[in-house]
C-alpha cells in the first residue's frame, strides 16, 4: 500500500500537466481598437517558389471580408506603392505605420510572412504545402492587436494506396506532372489563409458582421 501511495504521488504532478490546456488567446487589446478596416501588404516571401507572394496576397482579401472588415483591395495597394516607388514586400513592411494611415486611410494592417509555398517529392511521396505566419498591427498607434499562424497540406487529404510501391511511385510522378504545369500550392495558399483568418485563434469578427466582436469558434 505505501509504495503505490509513493506511486501515485509521484503521478499526480504529471497527470496535472497533462490535463493544463493552452489559456485562450488575449483579444483585449485588439477589443479596445476595435478596427473596422485593413490593409494587407505584400507578403514576404521566405519559400523558394516566386509565385508565393502574389498568390498568398491574392487569397487573403476573401476570409478578411467574410470576417466583417473592409479591406483596402490588393490592386490597389499595388499600384500605391510601385507609384511610390515601392518594389518589394520587404521595403512595404517597412513602412512606418503612420505613413501607411496616411496614404491608405486604413485602421489596422496585416503583416504576412510565407514560410512554405509549393510541392516537396521524396521517392514515393508528394506533399504541396502553404504556411503562413501574420500580425495585425494598428496603424493609429502602431500597437501589435494580434499574431497568428496557419498551414494547410495536401498530406491531409492523402490516404494510403493500395496498390503499395507501384501505386506510390505513379501517384508521386502524377503528382509531380500536375504541380509542373500548374500552381498546385495556390488552393492551399485559399485555405491556409482561411484558417489563418477565421479559424481557431483568428481575428475576432469585423464591424460589418453580425457576430461583431466574438472570435471565430471552430477551425478551418
């Protein structure tokens, strides 16, 4: 009896830990700035396909709107910053944040890096990711409101062949035919934002929706 009380005082601590769940994400100070508008700027691009930037900026304005804000559209802040002599989303970034409220009107602004973008082949397996990692930043007074990260795989959808080895090889080589021809890593770049965006831990609903104010519930 004394060595399993010894036992289970010895467990108790680790089944304590195991039971501690992540506290919920601090929405106070993105509560108090209460944006109504963003301006998502050109992503930086940390992946070695080129096409990450355009795609992953493209697919962000959709989730953003659906969320409830108005959002400063991505031609147009294209246009504003080659005219202003602006030619990469590292030198964007690095405008100062008031700069960035006067010549867009703007209240808060996106900050997004593109870790992965495009497809992998190892022997007999393929995989095309997207990962993504963003901050929101208000612009009136440079406060961080929120960060965030996101990554979606076509691993998630893949099941196991049947048709072992063989079947491998021939799905890895379509794989890779369909991805050379086409932006495969492009859909994913839609849903990663998506989750990024509204899924759990996302930015709270925007003033244009009836859910103003409340986090998004469920992942994407």
């Amino acid at each position: 009896m004394k060595r399993r009380g010894l036992i289970g005082a010895l467990l108790a601590p680790l089944l304590l830990c195991a039971c501690v769940t992540k506290p919920p994400k601090d929405y106070s100070q993105f509560q108090r700035a209460h944006p109504a508008s963003i301006l998502v700027l050109p992503p930086i691009n940390e992946s070695p396909d080129v096409k990450a930037t355009p795609a992953v900026w493209a697919s962000t304005t959709r989730p953003l709107a659906e969320a409830g804000y108005y959002v400063v559209p991505v031609t147009l802040a294209d246009e504003t910053f080659k005219q202003n002599g602006v030619t990469t989303s590292y030198d964007a970034q690095q405008i100062p944040a008031d700069k960035l409220r006067q010549f867009f009107g703007a209240d808060a602004a996106l900050y997004v890096t593109v870790r992965e973008y495009g497809s992998s082949y190892r022997v007999i397996v393929s995989e095309t990711a997207v990962q993504v990692i963003a901050k929101l930043v208000d612009l009136r007074d440079g406060a961080l409101l929120w960060e965030g990260t996101a990554r979606a795989s076509s691993a998630e959808q893949q099941q196991q062949s049947q048709g072992g080895a063989i079947g491998l090889l021939v799905q890895a080589l379509v794989a890779q035919i369909v991805s050379s021809t086409t932006d495969a890593a492009y859909n994913y770049a839609g849903v990663a934002n998506a989750r990024l965006i509204g899924g759990s831990g996302g930015l709270l609903y925007g003033p244009r929706s009836p859910r103003s104010g409340q986090p998004p519930a469920q992942p994407r």
